[in-house]
C-alpha cells in the first residue's frame, strides 16, 4: 500500500515537470524482519518511474547532512541568530526561544532533557556559541 499511496501522490508531480530529486530520512523508521525484499521490490517500481536521483539517510546522519548543507548555502552570524532568536529582546534565551530557534535554524527538534541541560546557565550572546555547539554535539 505505501507504493502505492507513494505513486499516487508523485504522479501529477512528475507528469507535469518530471522525475524528482529525492531525500529519504529513515529516522524512527522500522521494518518487520522479512518485509525488505518486498519493500524494496514495491519501491524499485517507484523509483524507476518517479525519481531522478534519491538519497537516503538516518538518524544523526540525516541531521548532519541537513546541517552541512545549511552551512554551505547560508553562513550563520551567532549574533544575528542570536538576535532574532531572542523573541521578547531581553538579552537572553529563555528555553522556549531557544527550542524553537534551533529548531528554526538547524532543523533540530531538542527533546526536554536536552532543552535543559541546554539551558542550565542563562543562555546570552556571549555563551551563545557554546551553546550550539553543545547542541550539535547531543545529535
């Protein structure tokens, strides 16, 4: 069935402009033991008919190919970030601020206990930096 339902969605896409690039994140993803080959069968009919190209990933992978491509196309200013993270223009990141900017800006979902041990310190412009960097390094 997700073939198929996965046909149904990309044929009006690729009728109109044509095979797509693909990105797959396998993240959370789980697959009865003994269900592959027909899986991989299903989507093999899928991929011949609707993608030009497909990667996949999983996991921290994923995240860190996302991060490496975000680097590349938009250098990041801590401060700017910072800045624009920074809702109410306290001075400080409060952890909803800072759980919805990371989200915003590196694609990071921050689970609660890493939201924080994350904010155990007031989080300002000036330890801003270590702070993404200790974010990074949970992934």
């Amino acid at each position: 069935w997700f073939a198929d339902s996965l046909d149904e969605i990309l044929t009006p896409i690729t009728f109109q402009r044509g095979p797509v690039d693909v990105v797959v994140n396998y993240d959370g993803y789980d697959l009865k033991t003994g269900l592959e080959e027909k899986y991989m069968k299903a989507l093999e009919k899928v991929e011949a008919k609707h993608y030009r190209t497909v990667k996949r990933y999983s996991g921290k992978a994923f995240r860190a190919a996302k991060l490496n491509t975000l680097a590349k196309i938009k250098p990041w200013n801590a401060a700017s970030v910072f800045k624009e993270m920074d809702e109410d223009g306290d001075g400080y990141l409060f952890p909803e601020e800072l759980r919805r900017g990371i989200r915003k800006h590196f694609g990071i979902k921050l689970k609660p206990n890493e939201l924080q041990s994350l904010c155990e310190s007031h989080v300002t412009v000036h330890n801003f930096t270590d702070i993404v960097g200790k974010c990074l390094r949970m992934r």
